[in-house]
C-alpha cells in the first residue's frame, strides 16, 4: 500500500497549492503551475485534461478533468496512473494558516499500473526529493475523508511474469492529521475474488515508514476472514501480534493469491483456523506462538516457524488430543478390507500436497485414526523433503501393546511407502480386524514387519508388497476352526459360528511378494495337540490356500494320527476341509508299514532257525548272509589243509 500513499499525497500537495492561488489565477494557469511542481517533486510527467474549476460549496476546492502521472522511464506499459475525474474540497481558515487540511478527496475510476522490473526497480518510488534537494514534507497534510470509486489496479511482476489484477476497486480513507491515527474502508475483486478490508491505525506516518505501530484490521475472502490485533508497519514490512484466522473458504484465498486450490483430504485443511501470536518478518519469516490450529475437525496447538521461499519451510512442535486422519486411507474407512473379499478401496490416494512443502513436524497426540489403523498415545518426528516424508516412531501405543519403527511415503513419481515396524503385546484380532477384515484371530503377541508397497489406491497398493516379517504370539484362540474335535472324531464339520481351537502359542516367519504372504514355519502348540502350518495369504486379493497339520499329544483318541486341514478361500468366508487324500496315504502307509515289520520279523527268525545266525533286521541280511558264508568258507578250508574229514 506503501505506493499508493505516496502517490496519492503527492497528488494532494499539488491539489493544495491550486486551491491556494484558485482566486489569483486562471485556471490554464493552475493547471500549469500544479503540473509543474508534481513533476518537480516526483520526476514524472502529469496531465491534466479538461478545466480545472474552482467550487465554493459545500466547501472550497477543486475538480479537474481527465488526471494522467506517467510511468517510469524503463516501462513501455502506459501511464501509471489515469483517472476520469479528481475533487479536492479544503479547508479554508487551515489553508490561510499555512496548513493543508483535505476534508474531501474523490477520485472516479482511477486506474493505476504497478510494475516491477526484472532488476528490483518499481515504478511507484515517485516521491524522492523535491528539485531543492529535500524530501518533501507530508506532515502538514491532514484529510478528513479521501474517497476512490471503480478503481483498478494492475501488477506486473517482470521477473516472474506475474500478473495480479484489482478491480472494482472502492476506499475511503480517513486521516485527521498525518501524523495521527488513520482508519481505512477498502473492497475490491483480486483476481476474480471479492475482498474486504477495515483497518484503523494508529499512527499513520509511523505505518508509513518508522517501523510497526499499533494496528486493528479484518480483511474478509468470500467466506473466509482474518482478525489482527498487534503492531505493523510497511517500511519494512512486518507485524507482530494476535491473529484470528477463519479460512473456511479455501477457494477465496488461492484465488485471490493466483494459486491452484490443492486438493487435501479431509482433516488436513479443507479448512482451516488459527490464533496465536504471530510475527511476520522483512525477510520472509512467519512464526507462531501460542498458537491453535484448526484443521477441518482436528485441533492442534503448539508452535510453527514458516519461511517463505519458493518450497516453504515449515518447522512445528505440536500437541493434539485426538486426531481423525481417517481419509488418508481411501473410500470408507470403517470398511475394512473394502467388505472383505470384495476388493480394497480403489479411489486414489491422493498425497500431492507432499510436494507443497519441506517440513520437519514433531507431533503428540493422545490418539491417531488413519482410518486402517487406530492408534493410541502417539510421538512421532516427520521429516519431509521434495515429497518425502520420513516418520520417525518414538512411541506410539496401539491395539494394547506399544510399536516402534518408521515409515516413509514418497510422492514422486506416484505414491509409495514403507513400513519397518517392531509391535510388542499387540492385540491381534483389533489390529486384524482393522487392516484386512478379519477378526478370527483372538490373541496377543509381537509382530515384526518390513514391507513396501507402490501404488495410488489401497488395491494397488496391497497387491504390490513385498518384505518380511515375524511373528510370535502368546496363548489365544482361533475362532471358526475346531482342530481338536476334528483329530478326535476325523471329521471336517467342526468349523462355523461356536467352534475354536485354543493354543498356548504360535510362532513362524513370513515372506511378501506381489502382495502374496508365504509361511512355511508355523508352530502351533496347545494342551492336547500340536500343528504345523505352510502355504500362503493373498494379501492383495484377500484370499487364503492354507495347510495345517496336526496330532493330537499322547493318551487322546486317534494321538499320533497327523490329520491335515485346508483352509481356502476368501477372508470373509474361508472354508475348512480335512485333506482325507492326505489321511489316506498317511493310513495306507502306516499299513504297509506294519506289513512289511511283520514280514521282517518272519524272515529274520527263519533265517534264524535254518542258518543259527542273528539276524536284527533285514536292512543288514546281505551283510550278515555274506559274513556267514565266508566264516563257513574259512572253516572249509583249513578243515582241508588240516587233513581231517
């Protein structure tokens, strides 16, 4: 606004002193003489068109025809500024004190052109020295109400090749003594986008340029508004002092900045408060203190530093109590695995506004939703550069136990994450519930995981894993699945709603490819039997093609016998079934087993009685044939060399 104070009271100055000669000269003569001195004191050209008439009522003043300034040297862009009409109206007693005392300024549809060259220079820093080599002296000037009606503005930034238009431009402008307090009544469309501006200050010379003075203003943006109550000054710019800030209309204020509104999620800003302390620095900086901020339903408090560059800095330490990310993951969040067996969500996951900004955000909150996942008490440090965001865990409390580790999700080039996280005592069937639908499961353990995953939608994303993991829970319950009754009576119908195999324990490790998790080490261990499991969970397509093979513990009907179970199908209805294949092959091989112990055992006696040789199996006969032979042989042939019969 710096401009626009200066080349207004410039005009005023010159306003004055034709008022002062109006009943001394003709009016070609004020005209001149106005001319000539603004041109003096500014370095620039100015035109009137048209008479310059002096009016008596309602008080003493001017009005002109069409006004013209001239632009800088540099710009082949038109006159900085036109206006249709000018009226000046003084008072008389304060200008035959040698005051200039404006109680009326009206110009009609000023237009005004502000440039910036591509070397720094501006076309507004008009108001120099005067041609004796002093800057001309402004605090005489008081005004009691300066009016400006359909104005417009333009700006040109030619080292950017920005453009910012202002139209519709009406303002009053009060201002009892230069030195005083002023207040300003301003709207406009900036950029197609309708603005409102009441300030009062309290020391309009100060504002100017000494530095930050007392100041009140609401500026409102369709549906949004900002309230600031501290000190301000525009030489340099700063300020320092309350805000309240209300952007429930986010596409007002990107509009008005010339800025594509980002697309964010809910709960990260759709829309947005804050009120704290705030300070605005000359070089860019903006801190905030005290502070809260509202971000769609979440509420967080704390401290943020913003420096502003072509990819904003930000740094925050903030503190909130329960936090809804929940859009994050895609469609509906309460789905689960997308109505299990049905597919993962397919929207798109949209995390471009990671490449808005670098930050570096420590966080606490008393819980987290992320809509696949619950978490309780929550520290975590996020890094985030050129897109990157690097979570760093240092507690995190979910699904009763607590977790560890880090996580990182890129956006360039697309969305991609990774996951290397260490849970202890968590609770699986919540957690399993919430991340694939499936709640079968009922116990407690620790979970070891390193998976990454590429895609723009939670189905893609799923079925493109790929990692590790362990696992080793503590005693628990698999629902929907009766081993023990089906060892006891070989029978597949114990499965459905009521059934359960309890155990004391499970462990095994696991391998992720293309979203398919592999298991060959399952243990399972429970009072009266134990398993064994291998095959693989469709992480992506939510499927299951699982053995287990298990033996009922000694002194149990049919103990030793292994019976093999398949579970299969969907995770929404996975079906059990005994492998009796399986079980058959397993008879029949006992069978022959016996059959062939009690065959050895016949031959060996025979061998027995017909040749007097122990014979312990007929795994070792040959060995035990061919040493007989030989001792027999050796007995033969000394019998020989002897000469006995």
């Amino acid at each position: 606004m710096r401009w626009l104070f200066r080349i207004f009271f410039g005009l005023l100055a010159l306003a004055g002193l034709a008022v002062a000669t109006l009943f001394l000269l003709p009016a070609d003569r004020i005209a001149k003489l106005a001319t000539d001195q603004f041109q003096a004191a500014t370095g620039r050209a100015m035109t009137l068109e048209g008479d310059i008439r002096p009016t008596l009522w309602p008080e003493l003043g001017i009005t002109t025809g069409r006004v013209t300034v001239a632009n800088a040297d540099w710009s082949d862009n038109g006159p900085m500024l036109q206006a249709e009409r000018l009226s000046i109206g003084v008072d008389m007693a304060a200008l035959f004190g040698r005051d200039i005392k404006i109680q009326r300024i009206e110009a009609d549809a000023p237009e005004i052109l502000l440039e910036t060259a591509a070397d720094g220079r501006t076309n507004w820093d008009i108001l120099g020295t005067t041609s004796a080599g002093t800057a001309p002296d402004m605090t005489m000037l008081s005004l009691d109400r300066a009016v400006v009606s359909n104005a417009s503005i333009t700006y040109l930034d030619h080292a950017t090749g920005a453009r910012t238009d202002v139209g519709d431009l009406d303002a009053t402008l009060r201002l009892p003594a230069f030195t005083g307090p002023a207040d300003i009544d301003l709207t406009a469309t900036v950029n197609r986008q309708r603005l409102s501006l009441r300030a009062d200050i309290a020391e309009f010379a100060g504002f100017l340029s000494d530095g930050a003075v007392p100041i009140t203003a609401k500026v409102a943006m369709g549906g949004s508004q900002i309230e600031l109550d501290g000190r301000a000054g525009l030489q340099p710019i700063a300020f320092g002092g309350k805000v309240d800030a209300d952007i429930s209309d986010r596409a007002a204020v990107f509009s008005l900045a010339g800025l594509e509104v980002p697309d964010l999620p809910p709960g990260l800003g759709r829309a947005i408060g804050l009120t704290g302390d705030v300070t605005l620095t000359e070089a860019g900086r903006i801190t905030l203190r005290n502070g809260t901020i509202r971000l769609d339903q979440n509420v967080l408090s704390g401290a943020v530093d913003i420096a502003l560059a072509e990819r904003p800095q930000v740094t925050a330490e903030l503190s909130a109590g329960a936090l809804d990310f929940s859009a994050l993951a895609g469609g509906d969040a309460d789905a689960g695995a997308g109505q299990a067996g049905s597919g993962w969500p397919r929207d798109r996951i949209d995390v471009s506004a990671l490449q808005s900004l670098d930050a570096q955000i420590k966080l606490a909150a008393d819980s987290i939703d992320l809509g696949l996942a619950q978490l309780g008490g929550t520290r975590i440090l996020t890094n985030l550069e050129a897109g990157r965001a690097v979570t760093e865990i240092r507690q995190l409390n979910a699904y009763g136990g607590a977790i560890a580790g880090s996580v990182v999700v890129n956006s360039r080039g697309g969305l991609s994450a990774r996951a290397n996280l260490k849970g202890d005592g968590l609770a699986l069937q919540s957690l399993l519930q919430q991340l694939a639908g499936y709640d079968r499961l009922l116990a407690s353990g620790d979970v070891a995981i390193n998976v990454l995953g590429v895609g723009d939608d939670m189905q893609t994303l799923m079925n493109s894993l790929s990692g590790d993991g362990a696992v080793q829970l503590g005693q628990g319950e698999l629902r929907g699945l009766d081993l023990v009754g089906m060892l006891r009576n070989l029978d597949a119908s114990y499965i459905g709603e009521g059934q359960k195999t309890i155990f004391d324990s499970v462990t095994g490790s696991f391998t992720i490819e293309n979203g398919i998790l592999r298991n060959e080490d399952l243990r399972l261990t429970t009072p009266l039997l134990n398993a064994s499991g291998s095959g693989a969970v469709g992480l992506g397509n939510q499927t299951l093609d699982y053995g287990i093979t298990a033996a009922l513990l000694e002194g149990q009907t049919n103990s030793g016998i292994k019976v093999p179970v398949l579970i299969t199908g969907p995770w929404a209805d996975p079906k059990f079934r005994l492998d009796l294949e399986a079980l058959a092959k397993q008879e029949l091989a006992d069978e022959v087993d016996e059959l062939k112990a009690k065959a050895e055992d016949a031959v060996t006696e025979k061998l027995k009685d017909e040749l007097g040789v122990e014979v312990e199996s007929l795994d070792n006969v040959e060995d035990v044939l061919k040493q007989e032979l030989e001792d027999r042989a050796r007995k033969g042939l000394l019998e020989l060399l002897s000469g006995t019969d």
